[in-house]
C-alpha cells in the first residue's frame, strides 16, 4: 500500500468535504466513519494556520485484496500524527 500525503490543506473546509461527500452529501461509495462533515467544515475555517487539513491518497486496486484493516491502522496512526 502507498500512502501520500498532498501539499494541499489551504482554502476553506466546503471545498475538501463537498469533494469528498458531493455538494449534496449523497456521493456513491462515500461514507463517514467518524464525526460530522458540517462540523469539520466549520473546525477547517476556523483554523489560523497557512495549512488547514492534511490531504492525502492511499492508492488501491479492486480484484479480492482486502484493504479495510489497512486502511483502519493508517486512520489510526494519522490522528495520532495530526495531534502531534
């Protein structure tokens, strides 16, 4: 698995959540594990750092390999990053 992290994260919070989830918050596939988009959006525009949010792709293919644990360990360790 690769893991990048984009230099990205400036602007306000509507434009990283309507990306993820679709303006109207009904994007095929998307679904929020933890939290609520509205209150990220407000917690990035509140933020007064240059950088607001990390960015980030964990490229992937299809075909039987079984990528949920993976993807649940780096959920894990990226919070652990951000609070650092």
């Amino acid at each position: 698995m690769i893991v990048k992290f984009h230099p990205r994260g400036r602007g306000g919070g509507a434009g990283p959540v309507d990306y993820l989830l679709g303006k109207d918050r009904q994007r095929d596939g998307a679904s929020i594990l933890q939290g609520k988009p509205e209150e990220v959006r407000e917690l990035i525009d509140a933020s007064p750092y240059a950088k607001k949010y990390p960015s980030g792709s964990i490229p992937h293919r299809t075909g039987g390999i079984e990528i949920a644990p993976q993807l649940l360990n780096l959920i894990l360790i990226s919070r652990h990053f951000v609070r650092l």
